[in-house]
C-alpha cells in the first residue's frame, strides 16, 4: 500500500479545521484573473474530494484525479452523500489522459511537491497541457522550499485526539531538496484498544523560477506566482506558493 493508503481513513479527521470551500473560492477567482470560467475541470491528487465537492456545487463538471484507490473511495461516497456526481478516476497525474480537455486543471495541496524529479514535473506539466483546452489554464499550488527546509525540516512533531493520535518525523536532504516524512498513526478502535500502521511520504522542495522554466518549455503562457491565497508575489517566508498559467 503506498502513500495516502492507509492513511485515507484518519486524513479528513486530521484536517476537519481546514476550510476547503475557501480554497475552492479562491481557485475559481484565480482562474478567473486568467479570464477563465471554467464548466469543466480536472483536479489531480484530489485526495478525498474536499474540494472536488465544492467545485461541482458551483456547477463545474469535474473529474477528480488521484493515485490513491483508498483515498478516491471516501472521495466518492462524500460526493454521494453531498448530492453531487463529479467523475473520480485512479491515475497518475504525472501521466494524465483525459477523454476530452478540460477548461482548466487544479492541483491543490502540495500535490506537485510530490513529482521528486524533474522528469516526472515535465510529464505532468505536459500531460496537463494536453488536458486543457486552448486558452484554458492551469492553476496549482506548492510547499515552499522555505516550508520544506526551515519548518519541516528535521522536525518532530505529533498530536493526540480522541480517535488518532500521530508522531511525525521528518529528514531533510538539503542537496535533492527532499524531505521524508515518517508518519506513525495509532488509531482508537471500538474495543478500545489501538491500531499502528505507519506510512513514509516524500516531497520535494520546487524553485520558482524552476517551475516557471518548465511551464513555458511545456507550452504554457502567461505564467504568474502568488503568494498563499493571495493575488501578491509571494514573500521570501511564504509557506505556499500559487502558480497560474494559461495554456496556449
């Protein structure tokens, strides 16, 4: 079972103080800079559809991608259970195919900090284009190398709830720009008694002007970088950084 395998079953429990409906907001009104509208739209490492939901209330045909069944699984009973019918599809997005292109694709939540080699962010970048349509954009959003290197780093942190307690452990590589994450979750059981399983996760710290290359090299256009959940450059402490580009 690899990443966000296990892991789905406590990871909306673990981010139930995080107001996904906003983020959502804030993608649709930073397409919108790109005078995009979109009716259509993918959105890859969608984990448990937090915000897939709120994109298809707004009336938006979106397909959820992921590389996690377990994850795609929660995804679609909450679209079930919110009245929704968003498409969820088990693939790598670094290898996207989609059966017609979207108006625009989103990649929220650190998704493209897990693309380790630049190999595997020119495969996304140009599956993505190839899944937008002309004029359309791509909008996503990464952990700062700052994040990454200054506040994980080689931390350790943990929390205990009713239900889930956690300890994380994380290596920085200062040289690959990867940080390890060794989560260890024990989970409260009906009987009482606690379940462990562990999972590793590994990201990978993302230069701007990196990304800003490989975009124009995979035909995207009029690229722009936010800082977190604003329409500002991003500051040199800024934990999140938004990209924006539109296909042409």
């Amino acid at each position: 079972m690899g990443a966000y395998g296990a892991f789905a079953e406590v990871y909306d429990l673990l981010m139930d103080d995080f107001d996904y409906p906003a983020w959502a907001q804030y993608y649709l009104k930073l397409l919108e800079t790109a005078g995009v509208r979109p009716k259509t739209m993918a959105e890859c490492a969608c984990g448990t559809g937090s915000m897939t939901i709120p994109f298809a209330e707004a009336g938006i045909r979106v397909t959820g991608v992921d590389l996690s069944g377990e994850m795609l699984e929660i995804a679609a009973e909450k679209a079930r259970r919110a009245g929704v019918r968003p498409m969820f599809v088990c693939q790598d997005m670094a290898k996207l195919t989609l059966p017609r292109p979207a108006d625009a694709l989103v990649c929220a939540c650190d998704g493209v900090n897990y693309l380790l080699s630049d190999e595997q962010v020119d495969g996304f970048f140009r599956a993505a284009h190839r899944a937008i349509r002309p004029g359309g954009a791509l909008a996503f959003d990464i952990s700062s190398e700052y994040k990454l290197e200054k506040v994980l780093g080689n931390g350790f942190f943990g929390e205990e709830r009713d239900e889930v307690a956690y300890l994380w452990a994380n290596a920085y590589d200062p040289q690959t720009r990867i940080v390890q994450m060794d989560l260890t979750f024990f989970c409260r059981e009906e009987s009482g008694l606690y379940r462990r399983f562990a999972e590793t996760h590994r990201q990978r710290a993302h230069r701007p002007e990196e990304l800003t290359a490989r975009l124009r090299e995979a035909g995207f256009g009029q690229i722009k970088v936010f800082g977190d959940r604003t329409f500002e450059p991003p500051k040199p402490d800024e934990m999140r950084i938004h990209y924006l580009a539109v296909r042409e």
